[in-house]
C-alpha cells in the first residue's frame, strides 16, 4: 500500500506533510496499555504506508520519546539521510504562570532531546487562561528559539479567532492552529475559517471521526452509557454528540453518512474526514493511532481515492441543518477547555 501524491500538503516552503496525520494522544495513558516493543514496529508500518506525518505533544506519555527512538532505528537500518521523510509536530503545554526565556528554552530543550533533534519541525502552543498575559512573553520567546533555529516553525494549539489576532498584532507569526473540526463541530466556520484564510493560517484539525464514534461501530446501536465508553477520546466526544444535538439525530447522520460511504464504497470515517480535508484553510487531519493494539492504515488511506459531489454534500447538510448551534452554546474554538 502507498499513498498517492495527493495525499500530501505543501504545509509551509520547507515542510511537506501527509494530509492525515498521526495522532499521539493515544499513547499517553487515556486509551490503554500500549507495548513499546510494538508501538514502534507499528509505527514504521505506517511510515513505510506514506503516513509520515506525526502529531504529538510533550505531555502524551512517552509521545516523544517514541519519535526519538522511531528516529534512532531509522537512521540505524535505513540511513540517517531517511529522517527527512519524518514530520514530527510537538506541542508545549505549560501550566500558567510567569513566562522567562530560561523556562521557555528549558522545555524546548527537553523536547529536542526526547525526539532527538537539533530543531523541532513545529512547535504548537497552548495556554489554558487568557486572563493570564503571559502566553505573549511565551509566544515572544519562542518566536526567538524559532530564529536562532531551535524550531523551523510556530504554531497553537486551542486558541481562539480573538487572541489569534492578538498574537498577530503583537507581530509573531504561526503557521497554523490546532482544533477541533468535525461533522459534528463545525464551529469553526464561523469566525477561524475566514481569519486564517485572510492571514495564510493553516488548521490542523482532530476530532474528526470523535474518537471512532463515526464509524459503522455505532450505526443502530442503542446510546451506550458512560462507562461503556473506554477511551478518554470516546467520552469526549460523546459529550459533544449530546451537545450538538443528541443520540437520535446522530444515528440519523450515521445513516446518511453510510449511505455515501457505500455509494463511494469506503467507511464512515472516510466520508466523515474527507468532508473536512475538503473545507477552506484545512491542512491536514488528525487521526488517533492505537500503536501495537488496533490499526486503521488501510482503512484511512482509502480517503484519498473518492471525491464528494454536490448531492452528497446536500444530504449531509440536510442532516446537520438540525442540529444545535455549538457555537452559541460553548462558543469559538478552544473555548470548550477554559469554561
């Protein structure tokens, strides 16, 4: 299995990236054991299938010791002229506080170390309280790591259209900003979408199949209680399902949304991420990877071989003009995680 050349992203001048990426969040503990031994040998099953791009952070377990070491056996068995065919993006979740140039490069450092690099690919950041200025004198610093070589390229993680615009106005630059975007979530169409696209911000997206539950897995089932939910992920997103407007309407979606799928003849989850890799300013979207336990390659790859025509957009959306208004009820991006 390989991908075809449109399943890759001209992510910035120097960075080009597969347009699903691998997300790590799976390995930090909230979804399972996951085995080391394994986690590896299946990373360069993905690797090896064209998912080069990898999706991490510093506090998702041993995320970024594992691109280290993924790093160590490649250069080993492959040469270290391969490398260049990984993306790593990490990202740096401090907890608020007085921000100095010797915290920000510390962590930085810890980072490069980890992954075993002399300069991270990008760097996304995210700050839990607005009220907080610091995340500017964070952002500063960082923007200087980046020009003295120690990241290639800033970006955020969970900020909203507001303090996207205030980041700019204070004259640093990101690339792009990490959020949640999905059939269910569309609330960034309302004010993210049309920014990033004037200011040349790329979104990230994850939340994309809300942690499998758009999957045929969940078409005519009963709405399962909380603790039949195993995953923080599915928990989650699970709440954002009864949010935006119940167990009911969402099974209503998952036929409709089986129905294209068999039309084109892919999954669920296909039709659910190729309907926002299609939308404005959408780079690339995160998928969770269950390294070692579970493996969807054949499955995600096959979201590069249909296209969705009129029709099927209007079907979807006859389904979603039902739903709530999430983002009058939690509001814009990220705003789901400061209250």
């Amino acid at each position: 299995m390989s991908l075809p050349p449109h399943s890759t992203f001209q992510f910035t001048p120097d960075l080009r990236i597969c347009r699903i990426l691998n997300g790590m969040w799976q390995v930090s503990g909230a979804h399972g054991h996951i085995d080391p031994t394994a986690a590896l040998k299946n990373m360069f099953d993905y690797l090896d299938a064209g998912f080069t791009t990898w999706d991490l952070a510093d506090h998702y377990g041993p995320a970024e010791d594992f691109i280290g070491e993924l790093r160590r056996q490649l250069a080993a068995t492959r040469g270290t002229e391969t490398l260049a065919s990984i993306q790593a993006f990490t990202k740096w979740v401090p907890p608020p506080g007085r921000m100095t140039r010797r915290i920000v490069e510390d962590n930085i450092a810890r980072s490069l170390r980890r992954m075993g690099v002399e300069t991270l690919d990008l760097l996304q950041f995210h700050w839990w309280e607005y009220d907080d200025p610091a995340y500017l004198d964070a952002l500063t610093f960082l923007a200087q790591l980046r020009d003295e070589g120690k990241l290639r390229h800033l970006a955020l993680t969970n900020f909203d259209t507001a303090h996207l615009k205030i980041i700019g106005e204070h004259g640093i630059r990101v690339v792009s900003n990490q959020i949640q975007y999905s059939l269910i979530d569309l609330r960034p169409e309302v004010q993210m979408v049309p920014f990033c696209q004037e200011h040349n911000i790329q979104l990230l997206t994850y939340g994309t199949v809300c942690g499998g539950l758009l999957s045929e897995k969940y078409l005519g089932l009963p709405e399962p209680g909380y603790g039949t939910l195993n995953t923080a992920s599915l928990r989650k997103y699970k709440q954002m399902i009864d949010a935006w407007g119940g167990w009911a309407l969402f099974q209503e979606l998952l036929r409709v949304l089986k129905q294209v799928a068999d039309k084109h003849e892919v999954s669920i989850a296909n039709v659910a991420v190729r309907s926002i890799l299609d939308r404005p300013a959408v780079a690339g979207v995160i998928v969770g990877v269950r390294l070692g336990v579970a493996d969807h390659r054949s499955d995600s790859a096959r979201v590069f071989d249909f296209t969705l025509d009129g029709e099927d957009q209007a079907r979807i959306q006859a389904v979603l003009d039902k739903s709530q208004d999430l983002y009058r009820l939690i509001g814009d991006c990220g705003d789901e995680y400061r209250g």
